[in-house]
C-alpha cells in the first residue's frame, strides 16, 4: 500500500473511531437524562407521601431516589426527616449527617440533626447541632427550642432559662389546640426551670398560665401542685395534683406528690 493508501486508510479508522465515539457518548447521555428522569419521578412520589405524612411510605421512593441519583440532596433531606418521623432516629442521624456533607449551610439539616440526636439522648451532641443551626440563621425557633430543651435535659438550668422565657414571650397570644403546641411545652419547660432554680413564685405563675390556656393537660396542673407543695400551701397542692390524676390516672410525678402530703 502506498503511502497515499495509508494514509486514507487512517483517515477513515479515525472517522469511524470518531462516529463509534460520538455513538457511545450520545448512547451514555441519553441513559444520564434517563435516570435523572427516574430519580426526580421517585423523588417526587416520595415527596407526595411525606406531604400526605406516610413516612413510612415515602422512605422506599426516595432510597431509590438516591440510589439513581446520589447528589440528590433534597432528597437526602427528605428522607432523613422521614426516619425521623418514623421514630428511627438512627437512620434519621445518618442521612443528615450525610446531606451535611453536601450542604453544610443548610440550617435546616442541622435542626434535623439535633432533634435525631435529642431523641436518642444525646444532648451533648444535640446541642452542638442546634448550635450550628442558630448560628446560620439566629431567628430559627425550631432550633431554638432544641438549644433550651438540650441545656434544660442536660440540667443546666441557669443557662437554659433566659432562651425558654424568651421563647415563652414569643409563643403567647395564640389559641392553643390540640395536640400540645410548642408553645405550651415551652411553657412547661420554662415553669419547671424556675421550680428547679428554686423560684416557686415564678413558677407558679407560669404554670397557672399554663393551666388556664390548657385545662385538659395533667402536666400543668401536676407542676402547678408541686409548686404549691414547695410553697406550703398543701390544700391547693393537694387539689391540683389530684386533678392532675384525674386527668392522667397513671402520672408517677403526680402520686408522688400526693404521698408527700400525707402525714
């Protein structure tokens, strides 16, 4: 062959090595979009279900989200979230942690993180979390009240105080309903803060507000008659207390109570 014959011979190889290539790449495009198109259709029937609240339900459609589509942060989210609400915290901790990776700006994936790790008891850790949410965004109450409740669990009181009474002032002027809002367990952690501190008065108050906004609640009135108990007035303890059981015939604190007023 001459070299004229060579050379289009490698003319054409590199043609077709050209077309095969184009071929192959236009081939692995199309499968990209493809997937892409079959996570965000997963990711939006699970999406669907943790609206309606089936967090079970929306857990299998977004791990197969994921599973098509790693970098599918919202999705991550989600379904941390929706562990969360199934009371798999565990799960919960780690699909924060890793969105975190991927968003560490995101405030809300810290918050989420915090609650995960609340509910395992993890306070210490818990309030780390919250921590780094407030400092994204400081008006954040969610993590707000996560930061209280961790100092309040881990039985730093003084420290916790200031954030629950701040908090408190912000929750009222709102009718309460059922189930209990933030704003009452807000309340209630507050109220016990200032009995643990020592400050009956307070604390009476505070869970007399509570119990006017919500009779129907055990704690209120438990923590109502413990504080007259600390303050010796036993008749209005012993009412208060009993009400509580009324209300919850299985309440330990209350009975508990009720046993230091006999003689």
């Amino acid at each position: 062959m001459d070299k004229r014959g060579e050379m289009g011979m490698r003319h054409r190889v590199i043609l077709l090595s050209l077309c095969v290539a184009m071929l192959v790449g236009g081939c692995a495009a199309a499968a990209q979009i493809r997937t892409s198109v079959q996570a965000q259709s997963a990711y939006t029937d699970g999406q669907d279900r943790y609206k309606a609240r089936d967090y079970a339900g929306a857990i299998p459609y977004l791990e197969k989200a994921l599973s098509l589509q790693p970098d599918l942060d919202d999705a991550e989210a989600l379904l941390a979230w929706s562990y969360y609400h199934t009371a798999n915290y565990a799960e919960a901790t780690r699909h924060f942690r890793q969105a975190i990776v991927r968003q560490p700006k995101w405030e809300g994936l810290h918050d989420g993180l915090g609650w995960s790790r609340y509910r395992m008891g993890r306070y210490n850790l818990a309030l780390e979390s919250f921590r780094q949410a407030l400092a994204l965004d400081p008006r954040y109450r969610d993590a707000g009240i996560g930061y209280a409740y961790s100092l309040f669990e881990l039985g730093r009181y003084a420290e916790a105080l200031p954030h629950l009474e701040r908090l408190t002032r912000e929750g009222d002027g709102g009718a309460f309903q059922a189930p209990l809002s933030d704003a009452e367990n807000v309340r209630s952690r507050y109220a016990w803060t200032l009995f643990y501190l020592g400050d009956y008065a307070k604390a009476r108050e505070q869970f007399a507000k509570g119990v006017a906004d919500r009779p129907d609640w055990s704690g209120f009135h438990n923590g109502l008659g413990w504080t007259y108990l600390r303050l010796g007035d036993k008749a209005r303890a012993q009412q208060s207390l009993q009400r509580a059981l009324q209300l919850n015939p299985d309440l330990a604190d209350a009975k508990e109570g009720l046993a230091q007023l006999r003689p």
